[in-house]
C-alpha cells in the first residue's frame, strides 16, 4: 500500500498569505479610511488608475509583434483604430463596442481566407452586431 501524497505547507502557506496580504491591502481604505486621509494629490492621481489598468489590459493585445516570431500584421490594431475613430466621432461607449467588434469580424472573415468555414454562431453574432449598429 502507498501513503497518501505528502501535504505541502509550504504552498498552503504561501495561498493562505496572499490572501491575508490581498485582504488587508483592498478592505484596509475602507476600514481604516476615516482615520488616514488621503492627500488631494494622491486622489487625483488614484482617478486614474481604472484607465492605467485597462490600457495595461489592452495594449499587449493589440501590440504588432511577438516574442517568438517579431513583427506581426494583426487586425485587431486596425478594428481598435477604427473604434477609436468612432469614439472620437460619436463619444458613445455602445456604439464603440458594436462598431469595434463589426470591423474586427468582418477584417477576419476578409483576411482569413476561409470566411465561408465560419461557424454558425459567428455568422450569427456578426449579422446581430451589424443589425445593432444600424438601429443605434
């Protein structure tokens, strides 16, 4: 008979650390709050935390290039670049996504070569997203 695999602590106690550690950094503000205000210019530079965060999200995906293989033409730059423009155009959030997904699925199905292989349910969603920017 084999023992059972032995338990190790050392990984338990690391999870268990992390999480005390996420704990106490993200509830820390709202229970301690009241008795350590924050300077005016730390609340205008925390404004501006959800951006960073969503460009540091977003920019690695839309870079052309790539680690193993160097520069590469992705049509995900060029559907962002024209969801930007719409921005620009219309400054509605909506219309963003719906334009920004409509250009990224029809620059795929043009250059992917096996457009007529897409799956039903693409088609699908690609045929509702247009009906929406046209309604919008």
């Amino acid at each position: 008979m084999t023992a059972a695999a032995p338990f190790d602590w050392y990984i338990f106690g690391a999870i268990a650390l992390l999480t005390l550690c996420s704990l106490l950094t993200r509830a820390g503000y709202f229970l301690f709050g009241d008795h350590f205000p924050l300077k005016d210019s730390v609340r205008r530079a925390l404004r501006y935390a959800p951006t960073a965060a969503l460009i540091g999200i977003v920019t690695p995906e839309l870079l052309p290039w790539h680690a193993d293989v160097g520069y590469v033409f992705d049509i995900k730059a060029v559907a962002a670049l024209i969801a930007v423009l719409v921005y620009m155009r219309t400054r509605s959030s909506l219309l963003v996504i719906v334009v920004g997904m409509a250009a990224f699925w029809i620059l795929r199905m043009l250059f992917s070569g096996s457009g007529s292989t897409w799956p039903l349910a693409q088609k699908r969603m690609l045929f509702t997203t247009l009906w929406l920017f046209y309604a919008a």
